[in-house]
C-alpha cells in the first residue's frame, strides 16, 4: 500500500511471536464515476460501507459489561510512536485507537465484521468528479482532551504537518494523492509551520466541511482516512518532535504518565463524547501497560490469572507454539481465548536482480518445505499454505496453485531439479535471510535440507531481528531469498501490489525487496488503481496475481496466518482486532 513505514513492515510469525506486526486496515468500494456526487458502492470485500445513522454515536453496548477497573495490558516492546503522523505499524495503532480520532474509522461487531463510518465526519464522505474530489462533515461536540473544539482545521494540521521534516514514518497515500507527485511528494509543500496551507484542500469552519481536491482519483479515499497517519493534531496543542511521547487526545483515554519501554497509563477523557463516537467504548477507567515482557512469559501468567494478571491482555502477541496446544486442548482454557486469520501474506523474497532466471525462482517455489515450516510454526493451528501473492480477504481474489504447493506442500524436489536443468543452474548458490529468532533458527534447516535436495547449495544468513528490516530493504544487498511479509491497509488489491512490485517502490528503505522492475505491471497497476467499480477492479487485480507468479515468480507465498490469543479470567469483551491482528482494547472491561 503505501510507499512508507507502516503497518506493515511484518511481523513476526503467530508461533514466532516475533518483533514486529503485520497490521491491515480495510477498504472499501467508492463506485461512481464522472462529475456527479456519489456515496459509492456499499460493499467491499469483507467490510461494509456505513450510513450516516451507523455513523451516530453511541456505540453499542455490550452484553454484561459495566464501567469501572482497569484492565492490563502485556508486552514485549513499548509503543515505538503515539504521534499519530508518525504511526504506521499496527502495534502502535492498537494505542492509537484509544487516543486518536480519524475522519472515517472501522466499526467493529461481535462476530468480527466491519462497517467504515464516519468517526469525526457524519458519514463516510461524498465522492465526486471521477474520485478527485471527497468532502466530509465533522460532527457537532467535538472535543480534545483539554476541552477546547475540535475543528475541519485540525484535521487539515493532521495532514499538512505530515511534510515536516521531523515525520518520516507516516503513510504517504493522501501526500500522493493531493500532490500527483508520487515518491517526490514533499517538493510539493513546505508543510504549515511557516502559516501557508495546502490549497488542495479547503476547510469551511462554519459549515463544519473539509474537501479534498485530489490530483488522483481515489475511489476508496474513505477508506485511506481511516489510517491512524491521518489522524487530527490541533496546531495549538502540537508540540512538533515532542507530540510523539505525549499526544493530545481526543479518543476516549489520554495518557497519565509513559516511561518509555517499561510502562504506560492511560485515563479516562472526560471531554470525549459517547455521542459523537460509534466506533468505542469505554468501560474501564483506564489502562494500565508494561512492557518487556516476553510472550512465553506473558502467556503463562495469563493462564495463571493470579492477582492482577486476572484482569489483563497480551495487547499483540499471539500464544507461541510452546504452549498452543496446552491453550486448545484444556477446555477452561480455550474458553479464555479468541484467534483470527490476520490479514495480509506472509512470503519469502526473491531478489530478482540476482536470481534473474525465471526458471530458478520457479524452482525455488517448487522446493520450499511450506509443511515442515508450518508444523514448526505450530501445525494447522498456525494457518493455511499461501499459494497466491494475494490474501484471501482482497476484493477480487482468486484462488490458484500455480506450483503445486496444496498437492505437494512438503516441496517436490524432482520438479525443481527439472527446472535448474533445463536453465543449465544445477548446484545455483542461493543465499538465504532471515531474522534471528528460535523459530527461524529451526525453519532454517529445513529449508536449507529442502534446497540442498532440490540441487540448490544453499548459504545461510541470520541477521540480528532489529537490523533484519534495514537490511533486506537495501538495493545493493547481498540476499537471494528473504523471509518477509505483508498486510494490506485496506482489502483492496493496490494495497499490496504497488508497493511491493512497482518500479517506484524499489529503493534502500522501501519494500519492493524482490526489486521487481517489471514495465507492464507498473502500467497495470496504474490502470488498475483508478477503476471505479470495484467487481471489475478486483478481477483485474486477480488476473495480474496470476500473470506475476506465472511470468515473473518474484516471491515463494508461504502462510495467511491465524494467531491465538489467551486473556485473564477476570477480563470480559475480548476479541480479535480484525485490521491490525491485536487485542481490541476498547471492548474490554472488567468483569464483575
């Protein structure tokens, strides 16, 4: 999706329980075309379009749960950003969505699906002129968390500050947009602390309105503004570098004190309305976080439930392999947990500027061991064998196995022999990476024993798990193969093609790894991305999945993984964030 630091630099494996997150949000289905005002199409993919009625607070009550306590939250690591301009991966947005308020958001139900609606705005917006043009209303009793008004102008701050030279980790889906200028979007403005504004976009107090003028048609833009990047910062409560450490809240909670990388307390917002939010609730008092905790450590306290572990949450990280089976096999256990597939595909890199045989990448998709790494990943529990670059809840997805993997998912050494002969590459090195981790570790020899028995003469390379990302991401390294992943930030389809197969994606920091410069998929990608109706996108979109792995081969698709989760016995409403793969913190409460 986008061309920045995000969400959805991956993460770790469910069984891995590694560092970072894959996280998603979800899109929608903007039809309509020409100069008329339209609403859009009504569905998309799994998510729902919401009216302005499902746009109207206060969000649902849910059944037994009552205001008071406070629930805990564990982790491994602290939040690396709260400054909502600088917030892209999915970690970071699970605090975020207790924070911060976007102009559209994710209203979630009790069996997981999902309506966009206005969180700030009345509605999910207006499209007009081809997609070029959105405008939304801002809800009356808006306020941040020092009771001053929340206005169109501070949404327009949360955008324009985002060319500061200080914010580098944001999405960059709207700068693009606005501007027409792809990755050399910032030449464009010089951000709004010198008193000048965008004039794409245009702000009418009164009315309460805020348009944006775009230099691209977006049909799904709706679904962009729901991104935690875009979030609303009041010029007057900006305190630029130092925002990140302590935001000023407009969400339900705001931060009592934050002692970086040990814990985190968040409070209720008195100023936050119930009536103008349709998305949370608010049924604890507060949060209390802490970090450094390993997830071993975390799960078996949360099994325990002793003390004020009753009443807390693994906030990201899933239940590791070690105990998966203990957690599904004891019946008052399982009672305790929720799990869902997360969004996006977790897959291994080939690096084509190197590998530049298609008949090797080809037989590198025929020999990878998807069953043995999937038993060590936790067996069937840990998800399903990817066979496509495309996650199943994509709009448009279609289902195919190009290479076999479904029939023989332990990897058919014969077939990929067959290949590297008749490329003239038998015994090719194939340098493979991958972050140090004790799951990797042991993926490693099965992988390497798959590729030596393929005809391959595999290397291999651990790289230290917090360098791993910085790394892979280098046009000029030394890798053939690299374990990544990726999640979508909306189900639609650009969402995961242009950044990760697109000419303009391949540089030292982005994520185009397999450094794929194919010139008719940028020309499709940039067709694709415009198509109003979005049944007809979304085929256009599976076809191109299809053309790429058939005549380009550029990643070996590996799992569309599910993670567990376990929580305290004193914990009620707990279930799995569907766009960002964590614990959805604010249907929690504290049962009685």
């Amino acid at each position: 999706m986008s061309l920045s630091r995000r969400n959805f630099v991956i993460a770790t494996s469910v069984a891995a329980a590694g560092s970072t997150l894959l996280s998603a949000c979800s899109s929608g289905d903007a039809g309509g075309s020409g100069g008329s005002a339209t609403e859009g199409a009504k569905t998309y993919s799994k998510v729902t379009v919401g009216t302005a009625a499902d746009s109207t607070g206060p969000a649902p009550e849910i059944a037994g749960a009552k205001k008071g306590g406070t629930i805990y939250g564990l982790a491994p690591d602290d939040f690396s950003h709260l400054d909502p301009g600088r917030i892209y991966y999915a970690y970071n947005s699970t605090a975020a969505l207790l924070l911060h308020r976007c102009l559209t958001g994710y209203k979630v139900a009790a069996d997981g699906s999902q309506k966009l609606v206005g969180d700030l705005a009345t509605d999910t917006g207006t499209m007009s002129n081809a997609g070029k043009t959105w405008t939304f209303t801002l809800k009356e009793g808006l306020k941040w968390e020092d009771g001053s008004e929340l206005t169109v102008e501070d949404v327009r701050h949360g955008i324009e500050r985002l060319w500061a030279s200080y914010i580098i980790e944001s999405a960059s889906y709207v700068q693009i947009a606005l501007t027409g200028k792809g990755g050399k979007w910032r030449d464009a403005y010089e951000g709004p602390y010198k008193g000048k504004h965008l004039s794409e976009i245009v702000t009418d107090k009164a009315k309460r309105t805020i348009t944006f003028n775009l230099a691209e048609a977006r049909p799904d833009f709706n679904f962009t503004m729901a991104m935690h990047s875009y979030a609303a910062v009041s010029p007057k409560l900006d305190t630029k570098e130092k925002y990140d450490k302590n935001p000023a809240a407009c969400g339900p909670y705001k931060i009592k004190n934050h002692t970086t990388d040990k814990s985190m307390t968040l409070v209720r917002n008195k100023n936050w309305d119930p009536a103008t939010d349709a998305i949370r609730n608010n049924y604890p008092d507060g949060f209390e976080f802490t970090f450094g905790i390993e997830t071993l450590d975390s799960t078996d306290r949360l099994i325990a439930s002793q003390g004020n572990d009753a009443f807390a949450v693994s906030i990201y990280k899933g239940v590791p392999a070690e105990r998966i089976q203990k957690v599904l096999t004891d019946p008052d256990l399982k009672k305790r947990t929720f799990n869902g597939l997360l969004t996006g595909t977790y897959y291994y890199a080939i690096n084509t500027k190197r590998v530049t045989d298609l008949k090797v990448r080809q037989a590198l998709n025929m020999a990878w061991p998807l069953q043995q790494i999937r038993q060590i990943y936790g067996g069937p529990s840990s998800g399903d064998f990817a066979t496509t670059i495309l996650s199943p809840d994509i709009l448009g997805r279609e289902k195919f196995d190009i290479y076999g993997k479904l029939k023989k998912p332990q990897g058919d050494p014969a077939a990929a022999k067959k290949l590297l002969k008749e490329a003239g590459k038998e015994g090719v090195k194939i340098v493979y990476a991958f972050p140090q981790d004790p799951t990797y570790n042991k993926t490693k020899v099965v992988i390497e024993n798959a590729l030596k028995e393929a005809g391959f003469t595999p290397v291999i390379k651990p790289i230290d798990s917090t360098t791993y990302y910085d790394q892979i991401a280098k046009v000029d390294n030394s890798f053939d193969v690299m374990w990544y992943g990726w999640s979508p930030d909306w189900p639609t389809a650009y969402t995961m093609m242009q950044p990760l197969f697109d000419s303009a994606s391949v540089g030292d920091g982005l994520y185009n790894v397999s450094q794929t410069k194919v010139s008719w998929i940028d020309e499709t990608i940039q067709k694709n991305v415009v198509i109003t109706d979005q049944k007809k996108a979304g085929a256009a979109w599976a076809a191109l999945d299809k053309r790429i792995m058939e005549e380009v081969a550029p990643i070996i698709p590996e799992m569309y993984q599910r993670r567990y989760y376990v929580y305290g016995n004193k914990v009620g409403g707990a279930m799995f964030d569907p766009n960002f793969s964590a614990t959805l913190l604010y249907k929690t409460f504290v049962k009685a």
